[in-house]
C-alpha cells in the first residue's frame, strides 16, 4: 500500500501564506480544536466557472463513447507490424507478450501499469479487464455488485460540511463498499514492514486450509535483505515459508498476474487467495471465472503513486531522500507528512516538503495518475494506512493499520486471522478535521499539476530541512488525522489524476473511464473550489489550441 504525495519548495509561498492567514490569530485553539484547514487559494469572481446539477456537466452529461487512445496503436509480441488493441481480443491462442518489451508495445503503452495479464495467455482478454483501456475503471461500477452483491451507496460521501462528518459513518462514496466502517488492526508479524495485518491474514488463510495457495509479491531474491523489494515477483505461495517471502511492501509496479496460467494449468488448485492492488484486482475479476475454481478470496492493499520501476525506486531513495539504497528495508510517505524509512541500522524521516521537486514525475508511474481505485473497491478485504492515527514518534512497525471488510468473504477472511491471534482489530478508525479545502491547495502547489498548464518548473532543492520540519509539525497540528486524513488523500489523488487525464486523454474518453464515485467527487470540486475550477479551465484551453 504505497502513497505519494510530492510537495515541493516551489509550493512554499502557497502553504506558508495560506496556513499563516489562520495560524496566528487561532494558535491558542490549534490543540483544542482540530477543525482548522488550510484556506483555499482564490480567484477572481469573474473567473468562477458556474456549475450545479441542473446545469450541463461535462463529467456526467455525455454519455458513455467507445474511444480509442491516442496512442492505441503498438507492435505485436512477435512481429514488426501495428496492430491495435483489440487484436488480443479475437485470438484464443495469444501469445503472451514478453515483459522486456513494457511498455512499448504493451496495449496500454506508457499508461500500462504492468499488472502481469499481458505477460499470459490472458492477454486475449485485455481490452475488457484492463483498468487502462476503453472504459478502464468505469468498469468497476458495473462489477462492484457482482462480486460483492450490491454497489456501494455513492450518496454516502462525507463532507466537512456534513453534520456527521466525524462521526462512524462508513463514506461508502469514497471508500467502496463496507460492510461496516473501516476498523483499525495490527499485525503480530516481528519482521514485517509495518505490524504484519496482510501477511497474517494470508498464513492464517493458508495454514488453515482455507486455500490451497496465496498469490503474493515477494522478489527475485530469495532473501528478506536490504533492497530485496527492489525487483517484485510474482510467486504463488503453497507454504507458510513462501507467504513469509512476500513480506514489505514493494513501491514499484508488479506483475501479480504474471501466475494466472500456473494457476489455470495446476489442478491441486481449487481454493485460491490472491493479494494485489486495485488495477490488478480489477484485471483478475474480469478473468477469475475462467480459471475455474470453487474458492477465490481477494485481499487488497490500498495504493497509490509506485514507482514505474526499481530503478526509478532507487533513484528516489538516493536522489530524494539521500539515503543509500541498498541499505532501505522499506518506506512510506505517512500521516504526519514525512517519508519514514527503516533501514539496516536506522529509521529516517524526512518532510514531504524538503523532497526536491523533481523527483516527483520520474518517480511515479503513468498509469498511477491515470487509477481512481486507490481504495481497491473489488477486494474482499482491503489493508492500508492513511485512515489510521499516528503518533508523533511512532514508526511503521509500532502504528495502526486500516481494515475495510467489503463482503462475507471478507468477514471469514478476518475472522480466521483473528482466531489464530495473527490480527487484532481496535475499534472504528477516528477522525478529526475538514479536509476539502487541503486536498484542493495540494492539487493546486502540486508539481505535476504546475507543469500540466506550464505554470513553472520544478525547483531542484526542497525546503530547508528545519523549515520542512516546521511545516510538516503546522500541518500535522492544524490538518485532518485518522479517517479524515484519508479523505484528503484519496481527494487529493482523485483530482490530481483527473487532470492527468483530462490533459492526456482529452473530456471524451475521461468521461467514459471515470468510475460514478470519482464523477461525484470530482463535480463537488468543481461546484465548490475556484481553485481547481481555474486548473480545469487551463487544461481545457490547452486542448482547444
């Protein structure tokens, strides 16, 4: 479950402004009272783009087009001539495409997130389960009650003018849907990147016959050393030494689908746990009933923003962080705004805020601003980190962690992990704080964003480590925590890849590949943010030259 969130000394000026108009005049509130957001950056009225539901949206009026991308044209696994995408489609003995070739003459091209189909003889099925593709994660809208029952309530979306906004409801709008609201848990594992919640439900599963195999991401090292996450594999795991392996979180894309056909051809097969994130979730569902077996249970992380690959991983430790990479036993961009990092013989935090803004777009992976399942909707049991509290000292492998339990499945799939005491849940996650107007200024100061509408580039230095320092404590003391920190994450994240791919892509195919729960969000934005509309209103400009 990775997360990033780059902001850079270029976004200075537009937090210490903004968090200055309020911090002065509130600071003997500030830990009191947790409601304090950053104001939203302004525009003149004149600029405001009006917007409501009874007017035309250009995020829900159209229907639904079967568009092409602009860049849908590739070359064939085996041969030198173009071909589109849906040639895949028509053949029931495709040959898989060999993985050195990504992402060239993958169908998806520079927006493929290497999920693993592609590298199978599912391959046929791509323009259908890809996440990337014609409708991509639209999809999810019409799979969501086929795997769960029923889809999740889009009116239930929290906002901090909601009268309930703190309190347990579940925010089905932005979170998928749940069986009941997300709960906080830890793990027992001693040797996990964080407390072991994912790898203690995959041993009890397995250990207790429940499947015949996991599928997990663990490395082409055999060893749990220091960088072994650096080149994922995919491995179907048949003991509990196996399921060990795939410990740590791996922070660039992984090919988790790369199994399907040992799967599909190995008939001891019949219970089956695969473990992924959401584009590759989304993969495996339009795919699992081809692989014919009686059980299949699905446990999620969240994600966001990996690396497009170990090089680009490395070079983020080295160049962003400034710490050797072959001494990194893993890290995270956390609640408190800092990137934690444990190593051989350390544990380092830096602020997001002194993380040189260049390192932003080498570092993230194109078909990760084009997701909107940061939460992974389809899984049966979703694991993360950015709804749980954090305190000031606490590290990874000492901190809660999230459960999201979408189904029944979900519910055995915890409960045979709390029965062999390799879980333990703690209550609702909490929440304090707006988020709205946060998630707007990120989007604003991002670099990814300034350099869509050509506003500025990135600086090569962050802040000053003591200045970030300072930054990182204003917004931990004055932002949103626990549940609400999450909705500012998956907003932020939400708007950001929106623009991408309205820049990308163009208004048509958007429309057609955002989910209904992204549309809602995103509309929210517009009604209510002048700041994002004027972004919007860029991009859209951009296109009509």
């Amino acid at each position: 479950m990775i997360h990033r969130s780059y902001i850079s000394i270029a976004q200075v000026a537009s937090f210490l402004s903004t968090t200055l108009a309020f911090l002065l005049p509130c600071i003997s509130y500030a830990l009191s009272s947790r409601q304090h957001t950053i104001r939203n950056f302004q525009v003149a009225a004149s600029n405001r783009i009006p917007f409501s539901r009874r007017q035309q949206c250009p995020i829900t009026s159209r229907p639904p087009q079967r568009i092409a991308s602009k860049r849908s044209r590739l070359l064939a696994a085996d041969s030198d001539e173009p071909v589109t995408a849906n040639s895949y489609e028509s053949s029931s003995n495709a040959i898989p495409i060999d993985g050195s070739m990504w992402p060239d003459r993958f169908p998806a091209q520079d927006h493929c997130s290497r999920c693993g189909l592609c590298e199978t003889s599912f391959v046929s099925k791509v323009t259908d389960a890809c996440a990337f593709l014609g409708e991509g994660m639209a999809r999810m809208d019409s799979m969501e009650p086929k795997v769960h029952g029923r889809s999740r309530v889009l009116d239930d979306l929290a906002w901090s003018s909601s009268a309930d906004y703190s309190s347990s409801i579940k925010d089905e709008g932005r979170f998928g849907v749940l069986q009941e609201p997300i709960q906080l848990a830890k793990g027992t594992e001693t040797q996990a990147q964080w407390t072991g919640c994912v790898t203690g439900i995959a041993l009890a599963m397995l250990e207790s016959n429940m499947v015949d195999a996991v599928v997990c991401i663990a490395s082409q090292n055999d060893d749990s050393s220091a960088s072994s996450w650096a080149v994922p594999e995919p491995i179907l795991a048949r003991t509990s030494e196996e399921v060990l392996r795939g410990r740590g979180v791996k922070p660039a894309l992984a090919p988790s689908l790369k199994v399907l056909d040992q799967i599909k051809n190995d008939s001891t097969i019949q219970k089956l746990l695969f473990c992924g994130v959401g584009c590759a979730v989304q993969a495996f569902r339009a795919i699992q009933d081809d692989l014919k077996l009686k059980e299949v249970y699905v446990l999620g992380t969240n994600c966001a923003d990996n690396s497009p690959t170990p090089e680009a991983a490395n070079n983020f430790i080295e160049q962003g962080l400034s710490v050797k990479s072959e001494s990194v036993l893993g890290y995270e961009f956390m609640q408190d705004f800092k990137v934690h990092v444990k190593t051989t013989d350390s544990y380092v935090t830096k602020p997001y805020f002194s993380l040189p803004g260049t390192i932003a777009e080498p570092s993230i992976a194109k078909s990760c601003l084009a997701c909107f399942d940061y939460t992974n909707g389809l899984a049966d049991v979703v694991v993360g980190y950015m709804g749980a509290p954090l305190d000031s000292n606490s590290r990874m492998d000492e901190s809660f962690q999230t459960i999201a339990i979408r189904n029944e499945r979900g519910v055995q799939m915890v409960q045979t992990a709390v029965k062999a005491s390799r879980l333990k849940l703690h209550g609702t996650a909490p929440g304090k704080g707006g988020h709205e107007s946060l998630s707007s200024a990120t989007v604003a100061a991002d670099s990814i964003v300034l350099s869509m509408v050509g506003e500025k580039d990135p600086p090569e230095q962050g802040m000053p480590a003591l200045m970030g320092e300072i930054m990182a404590f204003a917004m931990r003391n004055l932002g949103p925590k626990g549940i609400n920190f999450a909705r500012y994450s998956v907003d932020y994240h939400l708007l950001r890849n929106y623009l991408h791919i309205l820049n990308e892509w163009g208004e048509a195919r958007t429309t057609m590949a955002l989910p209904a729960s992204a549309k809602e969000i995103v509309e929210h934005y517009l009604q209510t943010d002048s700041s994002f509309q004027e972004i919007v209103t860029k991009i859209r400009a951009k296109a009509k030259r």
